[in-house]
C-alpha cells in the first residue's frame, strides 16, 4: 500500500522538520528566506510544499506533504489536501495561542474535505518552551468541539519534530488508523 500523508499547521510548528526526520529520501523543500513577519521566527518558511518518503517495510510507504503554514500561501492547501489520504497537524505549544491554532487549521479542513473522513493525528511542538506542558488543555478542546472530518478519536502526542523516534510515533498511529479506515470503507464480503 501507498498513502499520502499530509502535515500542515502554522509556521514553526515542526512540519518541514518532521518530513525531514522521518524520509528515507532527501527531502525536496521549497524553503526560501523569510522576508515578512515570519523572519522573527526562523531564517527560512515553506512556500509550495516539502516532500518526503518514509519505507514501511513489505513494500508499503508513506508519501509524506507539508503544506507551507503562511496563510498567503493557503491555495496549496486544496491542491495538497486532494490526494491526502491521511492528516497530520502539528502545533507549536510555544505560540501565543495555540488552541487558536488547532481551531482554525480544523476549521479550514473542514471547508477543503467537504463531508469527507480522514485519519488524523495531531504533533504538538515545543512544549520545553512553556511552563505548562500538559496536553490536557488540547484533549479538552477536542472533547468540546468534536472534529467532523477526523475518522475516531484523533491521537494526540508531544514531539520533538527532529527526533525520528518522536515523528515515527505520529506515523505508527496514523498508518494503523489508516489501515483500519481502508478495511472499514471496504464491503465486507460473505
């Protein structure tokens, strides 16, 4: 099997980071420098797409897109968000509000998927960089405001996007979630 993995988020949660640690390819990046207000928060931004591929063994493999997380550059989104077979939202815990983060990118997905159900994980970042390291304020959130195109409950974890042990972990989650959303979807056969 092959599936198209797609990570988005605001810029700096991890996404570029995340592809890089866990392709068994060299990543191709369209990184540029950052010339706007995202120059206060790293050197270079996404602007079309990183791409990566990560080997699951038996021939499976994981085709993995970050869409870039400036919102002029949101048009990606619909071409990206077509092929996905599977959703990977990374948040950077450090943000002024990243709850208001999680409301909008599962706001715009919602809009761009259209009724359609996909396997989702979400990746929060930087939690080191605040005294509040708890992912309970995102399982709250979650409890209170379902999201309707996420196919069962959506996991959620803490990762250091540059470590491939922590990214492998959104991948192992998301490729059984993927498994399970394919045999579901199939009739099942007498």
């Amino acid at each position: 099997m092959e599936w198209s993995i797609l990570f988005m988020g605001p810029v700096g949660a991890g996404k570029t980071e995340a592809i890089r640690s866990l392709s068994d390819i060299d990543v191709l990046d369209t990184d540029v420098a950052a010339t706007d207000e995202t120059a206060l928060l790293k050197e270079k931004t996404t602007v079309s797409m990183d791409v990566g591929v990560m080997h699951l063994g038996g021939g499976d493999k994981l085709r993995l897109y970050g869409a870039p997380g400036q919102g002029r550059f949101d048009f990606m989104w619909e071409i990206l968000i077509e092929h996905a077979r599977g959703l990977v939202i990374m948040l950077n815990h450090a943000n002024p509000d990243p709850l208001q983060d999680l409301a909008f990118y599962t706001g715009r997905l919602k809009g761009l998927l259209m009724g359609k159900t996909l396997p989702l994980v979400i990746g929060v970042t930087h939690t080191d960089e605040r005294p509040d390291t708890s992912l309970a304020v995102y399982q709250d959130y979650l409890r209170r405001n379902p999201v309707p195109f996420a196919a069962g409950k959506i996991p959620l974890f803490r990762v250091d996007a540059r470590r491939r042990h922590d990214a492998s972990a959104l991948m192992v989650a998301l490729a059984a979630m993927l498994e399970m959303h394919e045999r579901l979807a199939q009739p099942v056969r007498a």
